[in-house]
C-alpha cells in the first residue's frame, strides 16, 4: 500500500470526491501513470452512516488526546 497526502481546499459538505494523480512516483521510486481514490465527506460523521449521530461522538471521543501520528490518523 502506498501513502500519498494531497492538500485540499474549497470542499463543501456533504459530497463524494474522487481525487486523481497522474505520473506519480512514491519515495520507494514506485510509478503509476494514474493514482485515483474517492472518499465522503461529512463533518462530524465518521462511521460511514451519511448522517452524524451520538455515535459519531462516542467513536471521536476515545482519539481526543493520542498523539497525531500518521499512523493514528489513518484509523479515522
């Protein structure tokens, strides 16, 4: 699996966005001429329902005070 962080700006919510690489090189010298994932976007919803609930706080609550690693902010 390859990592590729891409900033974004001017999202609105809620929709699906389909982000799209081309020519990418990774920092093991991996190439793909085309890299594309979509993702949803919802503030404050995180367990993929579409909508924000009490529940959504419950999974959050527990990550409020680890450390953001690269690893911890996957598992969001």
């Amino acid at each position: 699996m390859h990592n590729y962080i891409v900033n974004l700006a001017g999202v609105i919510d809620p929709q699906t966005i389909t982000i799209s690489l081309g020519n990418v090189t990774d920092s093991a010298g991996n190439f793909s001429s085309a890299v594309s994932a979509s993702m949803d976007v919802l503030i404050g919803g995180v367990d993929a329902t579409r909508r924000v609930y009490a529940a959504d706080v419950s999974l959050v609550r527990p990550q409020t005070f680890r450390s953001v690693t690269s690893s911890t902010s996957e598992e969001m």
